[in-house]
C-alpha cells in the first residue's frame, strides 16, 4: 500500500504524459485530415470527370507571372539579324479616310447566333486563319492552334459535348444570381448553329512548348496572345463578310481537346462557329459606350 | 505527511493537465504562426511596395471560372429587342480578294521598337480606340479603358516606372534561365520609345463594375475580352500605316494606374507606345509559322 502510494503519483504522470502525447496527435491528424478532405473535396468538385486532366488548371499566366518579362521580345535567336522595315505609309487624309472606313467596318461587327448553312470558300478561311496567325505574341512562341471543323459529324459530336455541359452547368452548377442573369438574357444550352455553321474553328492555346532536347519551354503570356490573335481572326471575318460568334465553353475543354486530338499542352480557349449571317439573322438591339466613356485623355 | 502524499496524485494529475494543455496550445500558436508567417513572406514578395493593393492578385478569370458562361451573351437586359441583322456582304471572288488583301495588311505588322516622334493626327487615334471598342466582350460589358497619353511629362514619368521596375526585374527577380534568355534576345531595360512616341496607349481591363446600387458586379472574361480589343486595335494601327510594340509592364500596373488616377477596379493590361516607324527602323528577320503548323484540319 505504502508501495503503491509512492508509486500513484508516478503513474499519474506517466499516464497524464500518456493522455497528452494522444491529444496533441489526435490533434495533428485531425487538422491534416480536414485539410486532406479540404483538398480532396476541392478536387473532386473540379476533377469529376474520368477525362479530366490537368486541362482544368488553365492558370499558367497565373504562375508564370513571376518569371515574366514586360516586352515581347519578338526575336528569338542571339543572332538573328536585323532588317529595315518600312511598312505602308499613308498620307495624313488618307490615314483618317482608312481609319474612319476602318471603324465603320468594325463596328458593323456583331455577335450572330443565326449562322446560314451556306458554303464558305475554303481559301477564305485558309487566309483568315493565316491573318489571324500575325498576331504579336510573347517571344514568338505563336501559342495558338485553329482546328477548323467541317465534317459534319465531328461538329455534331462537339455539339453534344458542349450541350451536355452547358446544361449540366445551368441546372447544377450555376447559382441562383447567375441562373437568374441568364433568364434575362434568353440565353439556353440548345446550340443550333453547331451544327449549322458551315465551319467551327477551336482556338487552342498552347500553354508550353516543347524543346528539340524534349524539355519543355514556358510560353508565357499565351493566353493574352491567343487572345489577341483572336482579335484580329474577328476582324479578318468581318473584313470578308462572315459573321460568328465568341465563345469560350465552359468545362469543355478536356473533352473537346481528346475529341480533336490535341496533344495535353494545348487547352481550348475559344470556339466560333463561322459563316454567312442567316438570312433573317436578327441580334439584340444594343449599343456601344461613347468613345468618352472607353478613352482617357492625358 | 500523509495528507501530502494522498495529494500528491492529485497535483501530479493537475500539473500534468495544465503541462499537457500549454503544450496543446503552444503547438496551435505555432501552427498558425508558421502559417501565418509563410502568407505573410507570400504577400511580401508580391506586396513589397507601399502603393500595391489588390492590383497584384490579377485573377480573377481564375476564380470567376466556376460562375462562367460559355456564351457571350451580348444583349444586357431582357427586354432587350432584336432587330434584324444583315452586314456588307460580298461575291466570292471578292471575298477571297479581300481575305487575301486584308491577310498582306496585318502580314507586314511588325512589333516596331524604333518609333519617330512625328506627331500623327489626333482623330487617327481616335478611330483607332473607337474601332478596338467594338471588340465582343463576355455578357457585353465593354471592360476596357485606354488611356492615351500624349503629355511629354506624364510619359516620362512612365518610362521612369518602367525602366526602374524593368531593372530591378533584370537584376533581381528573374533567374539564371530567364536573364540568359534575355541576353539571347539582346532586350535590356532602356526604353526610349516611352519618351520619343507621340502617343502612349496604355490598356486597362476593369476587373469589376459597380452596379447603380453600388455592389460589385464581376467582369466575367475581362483579361480574355480586352486583349481581344487589342488584337483589333493592332489591326486597326497597322490599317493606317502606324506602329507599335506590344508590352505588357511587369509589376508597373499598380504604380502606373496611381500615376494615371484610374480607379482600383482597374488593372494595367497592356502599354502600347504609337507612332510612325523610325525613318531607320529595323526589325529581327524573323519568319511566321506556316498555315500548315498553325491550322489543323477536320
């Protein structure tokens, strides 16, 4: 008895050390376990799908960002000569009777959903797909890839890929505020003129290049490259007379690039079905802001 | 004596309660420390500068992602009418003319970084941004603002950002891999072109808007929507037999969005200087990726 009360205290400490090496591990393991779940659930609500590969962390300018440089050098080799360049030069009226001309050309351009069935030469796609390819980009890389899809079942099965997904995300995914804001805008997932349009071109961007020693090379800025190249594709179809309309599909991407067989550096970043406006093509009936309201003068 | 050492379990276990509990504890300042320490290291790298504020975190396509439509729907209210469409159009062999002529145009643009300080008349610039402002834009929200900025003294105080943020990017931040790049294409920090062009365009894409009853209203696309703006804007610059060179300042949009007074919903996207080519402009020899390497057909 003496034996055991010197020994009590003992035990008590050794089991009190006991009870707190178990409570700071249950602890440890519950914090590192709700962050697991955290990241588990993260990643399962954006990898859902058995096809879903890195395709979906499309924030390469994100992480690039750091190891950027302003300027889009545009030269890629040490030794690359330079050349003089002297491009058109226009006389000052001149230069105001194109630029108006210009705008006005431009500004007849409109997003059309009533594409025409009707063929489009296949020269003037090959040239505005070849303008759309004197984009500037970072260091050269010319990131973009255009697959023109004119078979007619090709563009069936990317209609129903993009279908299915647009309805998913209205009915599921989206929140009430943004369900709402589509009500307004008439908008559904029905794409008609996926199937109508007599070209769809699928703007890829290629987020990485790969180098002759297999490495792979950063392209930086590519997003805002392919972009851009995009920009002027828009106005190389207008300049011709054919109508489209910009969209970029919303959890497509994967699927649409296994479909087409683009190799995983490429990621999808815009669709446009292309063709002749409908004949009774209507659009909404709105407005653009004033050049005061675009422009600041200093 | 006795009383001691019935007590002395009783204080074993307390001492060992109040041990086990300051240790528990400890363990979670640390945690949150560390972690806290790690966010505030994180922000300092990126927030090492008095006047950055939310400028830096750049992302918001990346968590707006989720709430995204695939369409831009262009018309902004549900009453909007339509009225029916029909633009220019053209017979084939015209179309293939214009495709071809239009693809000659943008094929001779070039980023020029040799810029004559001729002036160039006002209204050229004007339908130049008027034009980039008829670019789509996701659920027409028109995110750009450009900032044209003639004032010799304002553009030099750009050039003094720019070179200074360009140096500490050369020297510093940028590792070995990217300062070897660099050195291949013979870029460095000097920047006369911000002095010498009469006009300096810099492009900024509006993050959000805010909403009559002053709630935020996000910008979906709005990094995709204005460098597409700015694809047509090159086009319409090289129309007129203008050039420039596409930039996109590194770490400057937050001091130079101070300097020029925009608001913080606002972000630098671009700085494009315009002008006339330099009399004894010179460009690298370089050459453009054929149709067959850019375009993929199907």
């Amino acid at each position: 008895m003496a034996l055991l009360s010197v020994l009590t205290p003992v035990l008590a400490v050794v089991l009190c050390l006991v009870l707190g090496f178990m409570l700071v591990k249950s602890r440890e393991t519950k914090t590192s376990s709700t962050s697991e779940r955290k990241t588990e659930v993260a990643s399962k609500a954006k990898d859902f799908k058995p096809w879903v590969d890195q395709d979906l962390q499309d924030d390469t300018e994100t992480t690039a960002r750091e190891d950027e440089d302003g300027d889009w050098v545009d030269n890629c080799e040490e030794d690359r000569q330079h050349v003089p360049y002297s491009p058109p030069s226009y006389p000052e009226e001149m230069m105001l009777q194109r630029s108006e001309e210009f705008y006005t050309l431009l500004n007849q351009r409109r997003s059309v959903r009533f594409i025409s069935p009707k063929p489009v030469p296949r020269e003037v796609i090959d040239n505005v797909i070849r303008t759309a390819g004197t984009a500037p980009s970072g260091a050269h890389t010319e990131p973009w890839t255009f697959v023109v899809v004119s078979d007619p079942e090709m563009k069936h099965k990317i209609r129903q890929v993009v279908e299915e997904e647009e309805e998913v995300n209205y009915r599921q995914r989206m929140g009430d505020k943004w369900v709402n804001d589509l009500a307004k805008f008439k908008t559904n997932w029905i794409k008609d003129y996926l199937d109508v349009a007599p070209y769809l071109v699928l703007i890829f961007k290629q987020t990485y290049g790969i180098l002759p020693n297999g490495k792979k090379r950063t392209h930086y800025y590519n997003e805002i490259s392919v972009s851009i190249s995009c920009g002027i594709l828009l106005a190389a179809l207008q300049n011709v007379g054919l109508v489209t309309v910009t969209s970029t599909p919303l959890n497509c991407g994967p699927q649409l690039r296994v479909l087409l067989k683009r190799p995983v550096n490429e990621k999808l970043l815009m669709l446009l079905p292309v063709g002749y406006p409908a004949a009774d093509a209507t659009v909404p009936d709105l407005k653009r802001k004033p050049l005061d309201d675009i422009m600041v003068r200093i």
